[in-house]
C-alpha cells in the first residue's frame, strides 16, 4: 500500500481541501485543528500511530473539516478499500474500522472527563497520554517534550489558557514539567507517580 513520510510542522491537508482516501498513522503525531474566519485556531485532537485521519466515511473526494499538521515526522499508510467480488460494494480496511472504534472510544472518555473532572485532572491525563506517544529527549532536562504550546493544551482540555497556565505553574512548582512558548517539558515517571499515589480517577493505563 502506499507509503506517505511528513516532516515536523507539514501540512498532511488543508481545511477543505479534497482528501480521497483515510491515512493510517504508522508513526509520529498529528495535530487537528479548525480554522475559524476571525482568525482564530483551535486544536480538536492530538493523533497518533494506529490512528487514521483524512476521508474516514465519503465514499468519493471529502472536503476536509479540518486542518492536519504533523507535530513531528509523520509516517502514514494510505487505506484502499478492496472491492467484493462483483465490484460493487467497496469492504473498508480492518484497520480503519479498528481505528474508528478506538476514536469512538477516546471521544465518549473524553465526554466522561469534562463532566466528571477538574481541569487539573483533564491537563494530568492529557499529559500521560501525550507522554506515552512523543519521544524525544528533552533538551532542558526533563525526560520527555511535547511540542504543544499552552493554548492548544487548552483546546484539547476545554478550559481558557489562563486557567491551564496556572494548572501548569503549580505543576511546575511540584517538579512535574517545565516549559517554554512553544513545548512541554514533562517527566512520565512523576505523573505516573502522582497517579498511583493520589488520583484514583485516571487509570494508570493512561501513563
């Protein structure tokens, strides 16, 4: 099937722009964000391997709904769907409909936590989930960086950036993470820590 490499920071697709086929993630993570007319830029999802983004359900051409950008390279694998026997009816790839059971899944968790969590609890699994993915050494000492600046943690979490800025200074001030404009500087073994020790409510799966 065929291949596709995306370097740090590409444009996988643009919003509306006509995408053909869904895009496996094999490696690397991808931004998805929504352009608004006033300028405005919000994060919907983070994505990672076994993920699949693009066309997921048109049959022909879709008009992409949002904007996909590779937070560090990218590789994905383009999905065909294989045809029966008659030609007719095209039969999705299993790992498409895997991937969409898995995305079902994270949505309604995701519903779950902003009813039943507090930011600060929403910002700290975020966190392990984003920490299980990146890997790459951080250069200021910490264990792992996230390319994420604090206004797109704030869109994924649902909260304004001022109240995610003070969640991530008390964390700062624990030890937890550091940052700068434009990156996340966390240590997974601490959040992890802080998970067994004292919150229940996010599963250790998470870290």
């Amino acid at each position: 099937m065929p291949h596709l490499i995306f370097a740090e920071h590409a444009v996988i697709y643009r919003q509306r722009e006509k995408v053909a086929a869904p895009l496996l993630i094999d490696t690397g993570l991808v931004c998805l964000r929504r352009l608004f007319a006033d300028g405005r830029v919000v994060v919907i999802d983070i994505v990672g391997a076994r993920e699949v983004i693009g066309n997921l359900s048109a049959p022909s051409a879709w008009s992409a709904t949002e904007e996909a950008v590779a937070l560090n390279e990218v590789r994905c694998t383009r999905l065909l769907s294989a045809a029966t026997e008659n030609g007719a009816v095209p039969v999705p790839d299993a790992r498409l409909v895997q991937a969409l059971i898995r995305r079902e899944s994270r949505l309604k968790d995701r519903l779950v936590s902003q009813v039943n969590e507090t930011v600060e609890q929403r910002v700290i699994r975020i966190l392990c989930d984003l920490s299980s993915q990146f890997n790459v050494p951080c250069s200021h000492g910490y264990s792992l960086e996230i390319l994420l600046t604090q206004q797109e943690l704030a869109d994924i979490v649902c909260a304004s950036r001022p109240v995610v800025s003070q969640v991530l200074n008390r964390f700062k001030e624990q030890g937890l993470l550091d940052y700068t404009a434009q990156q996340l500087c966390v240590r997974p073994e601490l959040l992890r820590r802080r998970v067994e020790v004292g919150d229940a409510w996010v599963s250790a799966d998470h870290c």
